[in-house]
C-alpha cells in the first residue's frame, strides 16, 4: 500500500493491491490560521493568571537589568499562548541570571512550572516555555534578527507598571 501526492491537486491518492481511495489532504499543519479560541471559552482565571506570570517575568528582567522589555498581549492573535515577554540583555552571564531568576520567581513564589527551555548554551536567545507565557531571552544582535515584535505585529503592548506601583 502506498500514498501517492500530487501537489497540483487538493487530495491525496491511497494506492492498493484492492480497491484505490481518495481522500482530501488534511490541512497544513504550519499554517498560522487555526480556529481562534475565543477569550470567553478560555478557562475561568487563566488570563489573569497568564497576565500575572507575564507581569512578574517582565517585573525580574527589570530588576536584573534586562533592556527593552515588551510584554505582547497575543490572546486575540493564537490561541496557543497568552503573552510573550521579550527581553534583551547585554552578555551571556546577564541572560542567564535573568532567567534563572524568572525560573525562581514563577516556580518557587508564583507556583508555575516551566514546561521547557531552549538556547540557555548558546545564550543568544534563551525560550522560556510557561505554556501560556513564553518568555524570550536575547542578545542585542539575535533580537535584531529574529525581530519578534515585528511578527506578532497584531498583538497589544501591555504597559508594564513601573517599579514604584509594582511593590
């Protein structure tokens, strides 16, 4: 049995010793356009508490020195996450002290887990992955680059408070 694609055409083909079959191709997966999820079906107290997490991620980033720290609202660009933080910092002993210090702050004080991290080695970009918050970690050169404000251009700046209503 095999499965033969034709790219000019809108199915696919299963190909058997029987009987042949044709079914539609299933949508591609890497597009952006998915089923929003609407912000009342989302449940009870996750946008407050992503706000919360994205607020205190932002709120350490400051304290440790961290550089043009955004804070995107995406609730009404995907439904996969709530808020991105993005951060910049000036070397790599930076970058890892601010994460480590977000680590602390969201696990031990805020109770959130953070489901994954990528780049802490090389130190250009550091994820950090909190499911409904992502927090983005860069030196100057790789913010530049991958310029994240610029692709999720349709998501809200959230004000960060200032230092002096934050404690």
């Amino acid at each position: 049995m095999a499965i033969r694609i034709d790219p000019s055409e809108t199915r696919a083909e299963l190909i058997s010793d029987t009987v042949p079959a044709t079914a539609p191709i299933a949508a591609d997966p890497f597009r952006t356009e998915s089923p929003q999820l609407p912000l009342s079906a989302r449940p009870a107290g996750q946008a407050e508490r992503s706000l919360q997490l994205a607020l205190a991620a932002a709120d350490v980033a400051r304290e440790n020195r961290g550089e043009e720290i955004r804070v995107l609202d995406l609730r009404e660009v995907t439904p996969e996450f709530d808020y991105f933080v993005i951060v910049t910092g000036k070397s790599r002993r930076q970058l890892h002290a601010i994460s480590e210090e977000i680590d602390h702050r969201l696990e031990d004080t805020l109770g959130d887990s953070r489901r994954s991290i990528e780049g802490y080695d090389e130190s250009r970009w550091i994820l950090l992955d909190y499911g409904s918050v992502v927090v983005h970690l860069f030196d100057d050169e790789t913010r530049g680059y991958y310029a994240l404000e610029d692709l999720w251009n349709d998501a809200l700046v959230t004000e960060i408070p200032s230092e002096s209503s934050s404690g």
